[in-house]
C-alpha cells in the first residue's frame, strides 16, 4: 500500500513537471517569436535611417551643385 502512494506521488510530481516543462516551452517559442519580430523591426528601421541619410546627403550635394553653378 504504501508503494503504491509512493508511485501516486511520483506519478503526479512527474505531471507537475512535464506541466511546467510545456510552459517554459510555449514561453520560450513565444520569446523567440518576439526576437524575431523585434529583430526584423530594427533591420527595417535601420534600412530606412540609411535611405534617409542618403537622401540627406544627396540634398545637400544638390545644393552644393546650385550654388556652385550660381557662383559661375
């Protein structure tokens, strides 16, 4: 009798775990999840800030040009 409660009480023990072993999963996949959309934010605000850097500096090559033609 008493073996048999020994086994109950691990048996239950071993279904708290995995319990908490499909947790920590599911909680895992969702972080990864959210890495990679944070991730693939950030490349896209990096894409963009070089785009704008380019069109910011070729403004200013514009201007330049401008006023170099204004000058001759």
């Amino acid at each position: 009798m008493e073996e048999i409660r020994k086994l109950n009480l691990e048996n239950e023990t071993l279904k708290v775990e995995l319990q908490l072993k499909g947790k920590k999963d599911e909680e895992i996949a969702h972080l990864k999840q959210q890495l990679e959309k944070h991730q693939k934010d950030n490349l896209q605000f990096k894409s963009d800030q070089v785009g704008y850097v380019y069109s910011f500096c070729f403004v200013i090559y514009l201007k330049y040009q401008k006023q170099e033609n204004n000058n001759n």
